[in-house]
C-alpha cells in the first residue's frame, strides 16, 4: 500500500535544481572536468538539488491529503511511520543531485552530460528497511547519427554481457517530453533521468532476457556488430551494474542504452560502484565513449545526410528493416489507413437485386428445359440414394420356422425337437415364461374367489 500510495504523487525533483552547488557538487564537478580535460570548449548547464522548503512543504501535504483516502484509512498507522522515514530520506536525496552539460570537441557527440542518480530504494515487501542510495552515476551524449534500433547493454546473472534489441517504446510510465521543445534531450535533466529509471523496469529487462533465452543472442544486426566489438566488450564489461552493486536481486541489469531519436541517437552509460573516485568517472566515461563511437561507424545506422525529414514523436515510427527480431511501429492514422484498405477489398462492391428484379430476370431467362420431379420419383430417388445407394428389398420372416415356447427362439425344423437355444422341448405341450406366469395369476384368482365365497 506504501507505494501505492507513492504512485499517487506527482513529484517533479527538477524543481529543487538550483545553480548553486554545494562544496560536495563542486568537487565532483572538478573531477569530471578534469576527466574531459583541453576537450571543455563551454559550460552549458550546471546544476544541483538544493531543498526548498516551501515546495517540500508542498509533497507533505499532498501526502496527508492522500492518506484521507478510503483505501489508505485501514493502513494509516503503519503509512504515517514510513511516510515519515520517506520524507526524511527524501530531504537528504536533494543534497546529492548533480547535472552537468558541457559542449566539447574530438567526441563522437558534440555535448557531454553528467549526472548522479541518488534513489530511495527497499526490497519488495521490506519498505521499513528503505534506505538512500545515491553511488549511481550516469554519462549520456547525442551523435549525429540515427541508429536502427533501440539497443540494451546488460549484464546477465551467471552469464556473460550482452547487446540486445528493445522492441517497441520504453516505458517511460506516464512521462511525454515535448515534441515542441528543441533542445538536445541529453540537456533535459527531467527526459534523461526518465530514460535511466526505464532501465530498471522488468519490462525493460525483460527484452535482454528474452534475447539471450530465446534468440541465442543473435539475430539484430546492430547487436551482433557490438558483440563482434571486443575493444567495446572489455570497456562496457567494467562497469558496475545493479546485479553487482547487489541493489537489484534479478536475471538482468541494464546500464547503458542506445536510443533513437528523431534526428539523432543518445547513447548512455551508468555505474554503481561505491562512492565517487576519479576511476569509477573514468570507467563510465570510457563506457560511454566506445558505445557512442561504435554506433557511429556501425553500417546500421543513418548519417546526417542520409537522415530524412523527422516525424512526430520520440523515436522514428517506421524503423529500418532487419533481419533480426523486430516489430512494426504503427500509429493511429496507419491504422485507419490499413482497415480501410482491407475492408475495400474483402468487401467489394455488389450490385443489389430487388424481388421485382429476380422476377424479372427469371422470366427473361428461355432455353432450358428441365424436368419436372413427382414427390413419388423424389422419394423413391431418396430411398435408392440412402445407405448404400442399392434397392435392398424389406425383409420377410420364415414362415417355416417353430419358435421356442419357453424362450421364443426361432428353430429350423430339421433341427430337431428341442430349443438349440435352451433344450426346452419343442411341443406346445411345454409351457413358456409367460404361460406360466399367467397360470399362476389364475390360480391367486381362483384362492381369491374361494376366500370371498367362504367369508359370504
């Protein structure tokens, strides 16, 4: 019921960003700046969570308002204890937001985002135990280039990494960005931090597992390029994911993504390693460089030159064709389109026949001289047609026959004087079952009479 009751709050963290970071925001801020060293041409965005405590003031509210919710009223005692250690955990989760966007050269992207991930996170069922986590990070950047297909790099448990193919939309639960809005995704801190969480749904999960089960992983171009790729396996194979930070406890972690845009493609790692240590920067960063540069020279994708005017929507809604396992984008109007083409040619156009019409037509028509049947010659046609199609004759009994007195078989004459059936005498001197049971009924008539005569 406590995250039920957490799903029913629209919560909009980037509202507690604020230019002004913290002594702790800063020093990650140089460190990643030192990573990205001469190749910092501007600082395009930086930001970091601060509380505002009047907007917080705002989720406790709506909280309260909810909890007077009939559904909630049976669990008010126990929703009240944990909404309490939430909001706690929840004013100290503000403290380790950071995003930061820089425009940068000789990258296979020409801006490169950072951001930290902090979460409140509990086992299914264990809400009293929840804690903050915040050691997860995230490098995301957009090359001018338009891949085929959505592409998941996870890792597997008890199994090796793979590259696999997301079929259809991720699930963004809810979340729409603006189509109006021209600004490079990679720079929208609410579209990028969206994306990350999709990574942790199990619908999302389970397009990887799905394809290493059932496709052997193989089968998507794209996918079997990476694969091929061992300078980008050994890369990708360094980060920390949610199966090795222990935070997830399932078959399959997703920690970076290539996602199709309308004119381009985002490309994202993240790690989960402890802390924030100038290696654990470098490993994603490393991560982030090989996978977006990978998808740039890979033949499956599209150049700028070669990209077609973009259509309505996140990601392309026709994509290209593939030999691998993929479906057919569709919206609305194709649809429509698609019946209306069906329906014209199952149904085509029929000319309608009133009943003066069939009248006229029937009298219209000469030449044909067909015979005409009696009820007589159709049941006798009927009754030759029926079983095997020969006139079988009705069958006669043998008159010749003696039926047995006792049982009522019938007996051949040469076969002697007794039933062949139950060696009762022949004779009509013998009296069957039924003249028995009649000779017996007149006696209990005959006892009767007397009875009455006696009695008079």
């Amino acid at each position: 019921m406590f995250e039920k009751l957490l799903s029913t709050l629209q919560l909009d963290n980037s509202k507690f960003f604020s230019e002004e970071l913290s002594p702790d925001q800063e020093k990650i801020k140089k460190q990643v700046e030192e990573i990205l060293g001469e190749n910092i041409e501007e600082e395009l965005k930086a930001v970091g969570g601060k509380l505002d405590v009047e907007e917080f003031n705002k989720i406790e509210s709506e909280i309260q308002k909810q909890l007077e919710n009939p559904i909630f009223k049976p669990y008010e005692a126990d929703l009240k204890k944990l909404v309490e250690k939430w909001l706690l955990h929840k004013k100290n989760e503000f403290s380790y937001h950071l995003f930061l966007v820089w425009k940068v050269k000789e990258f296979p992207f020409p801006t490169v985002t950072f951001l930290t991930v902090p979460q409140i996170i509990w086992e299914k069922g264990k809400a009293d135990r929840m804690k903050l986590n915040h050691d997860r990070i995230a490098f995301c950047g957009e090359i001018e280039a338009l891949a085929t297909r959505t592409v998941l790099y996870a890792k597997i448990s008890k199994a090796d990494p793979l590259f696999a193919p997301h079929i259809g939309a991720l699930d963004l639960a809810g979340y729409k960005p603006e189509l109006t809005d021209e600004t490079s995704k990679t720079q929208n801190i609410l579209f990028v931090k969206e994306i990350i969480i999709s990574l942790d749904r199990n619908s999302t999960q389970s397009q990887v597992t799905r394809y290493d089960s059932q496709y052997e992983r193989h089968g998507e171009p794209i996918c079997d390029y990476f694969m091929k790729n061992d300078d980008l396996k050994k890369s990708m194979h360094k980060l920390t994911s949610a199966i090795d930070s222990k935070r997830q406890i399932s078959n399959a972690a997703v920690c970076g993504i290539i996602l199709p845009l309308i004119k381009s493609t985002m490309a994202l790692t993240t790690d989960e390693s402890s802390g924030m240590s100038t290696k654990k920067l470098e490993t994603c960063f490393e991560g982030l460089l090989k996978f977006a540069a990978a998808t740039y020279q890979s033949p499956n994708v599209k150049k700028a030159g070669d990209i077609q005017a973009p259509s309505a929507g996140l990601t392309p809604q026709a994509p290209a064709a593939s030999s691998g396992p993929q479906l057919q984008v569709w919206d609305e109007a194709s649809l429509a389109a698609e019946a209306a083409k069906r329906a014209a040619q199952t149904m085509p156009e029929m000319e309608v026949w009133s009943e003066e019409d069939l009248i006229k037509e029937t009298a219209g028509r000469t030449g044909l001289n067909l015979p005409t049947w009696t009820e007589a010659e159709l049941e006798e046609e009927h009754n030759r047609k029926m079983g095997t199609g020969m006139n079988v004759p009705d069958w006669k009994p043998d008159e010749t026959l003696i039926e047995c007195p006792k049982c009522g078989y019938a007996n051949k004459p040469e076969w002697g004087d007794t039933c062949a059936m139950c060696d009762a005498p022949l004779s009509s001197d013998v009296p069957s079952e039924g003249s028995e049971q009649e000779s017996e009924e007149e006696s209990e008539e005959l006892v009767d009479e007397e009875k009455e005569e006696s009695e008079e």
